[in-house]
C-alpha cells in the first residue's frame, strides 16, 4: 500500500513507549496493515487518536493554520 501524501505536512516527535506497547507496535509493523515500522504504526494511531479527541469536543484548541474556508 502506497504512503498517501499528508496535505497538512509533518513534523518529528520522539515518544517512548512500555517495552509492552513497542512489542505490540512490531506485531503491527510486521502485519503490515498500519504501517511498515514501529513509528508508521505509532503515528497512525497517534493520529487517529488525536482526531478522535477534537472530533468530541472536550477542548478548544488553537489552529495555527488557516482553515479552507479562511484563505
């Protein structure tokens, strides 16, 4: 499967993780179907769980980009 291009762009961020949960990251790498790696698999489901979080709205938070509608 294809990388799909991130419209938003990117950033790097370290993490560290239970040696539990980096297990549970190379069983998903290995499968493939998150991603490729340990990271792949971490940031997709960072991701998810982040737009989860704003999806509900439990918090405000500032945008430093304009919105579609906003250009």
């Amino acid at each position: 499967m294809a990388k799909s291009e991130n419209a938003t762009g990117s950033e790097n961020v370290r993490i560290t993780v239970s040696s539990e949960s980096a297990r549970l990251l190379d069983e998903l790498a290995e499968k493939g179907i998150y991603g490729r790696n340990r990271a792949e698999v971490a940031a997709r489901f960072v991701d998810r769980a982040l737009e989860e979080f704003v999806m509900r709205p439990q918090l405000s938070l500032k945008r430093t980009r304009p919105t579609a509608k906003e250009r």
